[in-house]
C-alpha cells in the first residue's frame, strides 16, 4: 500500500460538555487541514460550527423555497388575473371594432 493513502488521521474526540458525546473517527488528511483551517477554539468545536452551519443552511434553503413557492404561486394569480383582464379587453375591441364595420357600410346620405 502506498504511503499516501495510509495517510488518515485517526482523531478520538473527547467531549468535555455533558451534551456531547465520545466518537472516534477518521478523515483525510485535507479535510483535517479544512476543520482546522475554521474559526473555533477547539477542533472538535470547530468541526461542530462546520456541521450547524450546514444544518442551518439546510433549513434556511427550505425557508427561503416555501417563500419563493408562496411567490410564485401569487405571481401565477395575477398572471392568471391579468389574462383575463386582457381577453376581456380583447372581446371589447373585436365588438367595438365590429360596430365600426356596421357604421362604415350604412350609406351616408
């Protein structure tokens, strides 16, 4: 086996806090350098930020979809409003546009 692919890190994490528990697991080099590279006192604290704020992210995506979703739901009413706004304005001219046809054949005298 090469070097390079026996090159995880082996990290136990040890919880201080009671809301924390003991895991042991292994990672590749780089996203050992990744968790580290974040703000945080403690690797396992920093690794915690790193997962709440994808937890997080997840949930504000969703928030953000139900808005867009209500959006376009209004936006798809008034589109639908408008379009009958236009066909019935569409209706007056053809019958305007039909009286004007009977005006223009009446012989004048």
């Amino acid at each position: 086996m090469a070097v390079s692919s026996l090159l995880r890190i082996f990290w136990e994490v040890t919880a201080v806090p009671d809301d924390l528990i003991k895991k042991s697991i292994r990672l590749p080099v780089d996203l050992d350098e990744y968790v580290n590279s974040q703000k945080g006192t403690t690797w396992t604290d920093k690794l915690c930020r790193i997962l709440e704020d994808y937890r997080s992210g997840d949930e504000t995506r969703a928030q953000e979809l139900a808005y867009y979703e209500q959006r376009m739901k209004a936006n798809r009413q008034k589109i639908s409003e408008q379009d009958s706004q236009i066909y019935t304005v569409a209706r007056s001219l053809d019958h305007l546009h039909r009286a004007l046809e009977d005006l223009n054949s009446l012989p004048f005298t």
